[in-house]
C-alpha cells in the first residue's frame, strides 16, 4: 500500500490549479494525470502548457476514467455541490475548493453520497494545514493567553478582473463566499465552538453580490468574532485572538508563507514567535494521501465544513433581513 500513488484529475482549467499543481508533482504519493475543461480544444491547450498527461472535453469524461482516483473540483462555487456529488458517485475522492457548497442542504447530499459511495470528500481550506494555524490552536488550547474573549479576522483585496466568476450571484459570488469563508472558519478553529447566534451587514454592488461584508458571530459563553472581507479595499489579512491575559496577531493567517511569525502581546511585552512553514497547499494532497492510503480522517470533516456553510449561510440570511440569526 505504501508505494501506491494517488492519480489525481483536475476538474476544469480554474486558475487555482497553478496553485495545486506544483504539490501534487512535489508529492511522493500523488500525481497529476488528467484535466478535463468544457471544450476539448482548451483542455488539450491547458495539458500541453502544464504537461499533463491526458485532457478531456468535458467532465464526464473525466469522471469516467477508471484511472483517476481523486478529483480536484476548483469550479465556481455554485457548481460544487453539482460536480463534487457526481464524482463521488464515479468513485472518485474528492478534493473540493472552498466553500463546499452555498447552504447547508448541499452538504448534507454531498455526505450522504459521499458516505455511499465510501469516498473521502474534504474542502480545500489549505491554510487548514499548515504549521503556524496548527501552532496557533495549541498556543490557544495551552492557556497561551488565558480565556479567550474574542477572535478578530478580515480578508480583503481589490478584485479588477471584468466578468469574474466571484461577482456572479448565479455562480455563488459574493465577499463572504469568496474570502469571508477564512476568517469564519479560523474563529471556529482556534475556538473549537459552534456560533449559536450571528450579525451581517452586506455592501452590494452593481452585479447583485456582497463586495463588502462585516459580521458578528456569538460563541457560547459570551465569546465574541468580528469578521470582515471585501472585494473594494486594498489586500488585507489579519487575524487577533484576545485572551484575559494576552493577545495573539497573525500578520497571514490565511496565506502563510515558509517563513511565519506571529505575535503575542502581554501588556508592555511582545514576545515573537517564528514559524518554520511548508508549501502551502501541499498540506491539502498530503492530507488526502493519509486519508485514502492510510485510512485517517481528513483533518477537514464534513461535518466541520457543514459548520461553516451554516454560519455564512446565516450571515448573508443576517444581512438580508437587517437581523440577528440563531443558529440552531
Ligand atoms: N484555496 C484557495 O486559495 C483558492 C484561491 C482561489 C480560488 N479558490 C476557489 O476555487 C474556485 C475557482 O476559483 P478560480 O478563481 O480559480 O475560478 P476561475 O479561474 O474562474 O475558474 C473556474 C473554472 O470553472 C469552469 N467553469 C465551468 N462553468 C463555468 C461558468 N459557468 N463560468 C465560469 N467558469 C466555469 C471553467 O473551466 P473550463 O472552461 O476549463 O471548463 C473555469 O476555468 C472557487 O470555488 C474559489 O473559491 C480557492
């Protein structure tokens, strides 16, 4: 079994491959063999630019070749659950870009065909995996900063491409989708507790979607996150944790780099910590490899990314109706 290698096929030609790409070839356990697009023209053009060694013109195709043992579905979020389901069905584990699915009902059928099937399906929330998010949920569990009170994460950029898919409400566009998913889902993390209550305001633009979102979400205990995102104000990330008895900063918490530091203050002192990191997005196709080859579950369960559906789920609800939302 140890020698086996995952053959992965790549389902269309998303521009989040590039990131991808370069793990699955790094990986002793994985390797790419195929990618399938919506015209057979531009899947040959994308597996001659990347040299991968099979293209199909559709992505059926894809799904019926025998060879493929993991699916990457980077599509525009509306068409995941869609996508994600029909692999599992061909047999397929499924590597799905994030967010899973656009309610809570998609999860749920994407669990039930994923538990039939008897296939791994795990979202790609790469940050997920690696070692400075890791350290900063032991720092936190350890009592590093006493009890915490509050988790605060934003994620902004200017998005300027025209006819991007993430501007789209039919495809599942919107900020929150996009990248108010992270820091929802750090909070979650590093408090390992369910929001039982949330808040949204919503900025919308002129396609229909959210480009600016603020939220609060009500932890049990009185515990508190402050999120923000936005696709109008100038690349930002950032995530604070503040305990009783210190704070911790994390100048990238969503895209760490190889060489991390984060910060934890206590009054008057800043004591920095330095983090040795990895490739990012090697953590997600190791992870796979673990759970397929050697049966462990994926360090993103479904259950934990339903979680998440739920919570931005009752944001936009949130925003919608200029109310609080319970969270059942
Ligand atoms: N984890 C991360 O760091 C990260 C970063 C960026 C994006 N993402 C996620 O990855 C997904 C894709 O994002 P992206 O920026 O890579 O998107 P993208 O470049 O626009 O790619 C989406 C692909 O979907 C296919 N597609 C099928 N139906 C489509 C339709 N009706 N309209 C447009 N495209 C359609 C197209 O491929 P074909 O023409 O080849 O069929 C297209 O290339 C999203 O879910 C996003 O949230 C994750």
């Amino acid at each position: 079994m140890s020698d086996r290698k995952l053959r992965w096929g790549l389902l269309s030609t998303a521009r989040i491959n590039r990131a991808l790409i370069p793990p699955l070839r790094m990986s002793p356990r994985n390797e790419l063999v195929a990618v399938a697009s919506r015209t057979q023209e531009k899947a040959d053009a994308y597996a001659r630019e990347w040299q991968i060694p099979k293209a199909y013109g559709s992505y059926e195709a894809l799904l019926a070749d025998p060879d493929i043992d993991v699916v990457y579905v980077p599509l525009p979020n509306s068409m995941h659950e869609h996508w994600t389901i029909e692999a599992a069905k061909a047999g397929k584990h499924v590597l799905c870009e994030k967010p899973l699915a656009i309610s809570v009902a998609e999860v749920d059928a994407i669990r039930a065909v994923a538990e039939q099937a008897g296939v791994v399906v795990t979202e790609a929330f790469m940050y997920r995996h690696h070692p400075q998010t890791l350290k900063v949920k032991e720092l936190v569990d350890a009592g590093a900063i006493g009890q915490v009170r509050l988790v605060r994460g934003s994620f902004s950029f200017n998005l300027t491409r025209e006819g991007d898919v993430r501007l789209d409400p039919l495809l599942g566009g919107g900020s929150l989708w996009d990248v108010g998913c992270y820091p929802v889902s750090y909070a979650r993390f590093v408090l390992g507790k369910e929001p039982v209550e949330v808040f949204g305001r919503k900025v919308v633009g002129r396609s229909g979607v959210d480009e600016t979102f603020t939220g609060n979400l009500r932890f049990p205990d009185n515990v508190h996150a402050q999120i923000d995102c936005s696709f109008r104000a100038t690349f930002r990330t950032h995530v604070e944790i503040v305990g009783s008895e210190g704070a911790i900063s994390i100048p990238h918490p969503f895209k760490p780099g190889l060489e991390e530091q984060i910060f934890i203050t206590r009054g008057d002192d800043s004591e920095r910590i330095a983090i040795q990191g990895q490739e990012l997005y090697l953590g997600e196709v190791e992870d796979m490899a673990d759970a397929v080859l050697l049966g462990r579950p994926p360090r993103i369960s479904l259950a934990d990314s339903r979680a998440n559906v739920a919570a931005l789920v009752a944001l936009l609800e949130s925003a919608e109706r200029r109310q609080p939302v319970p969270i059942a």
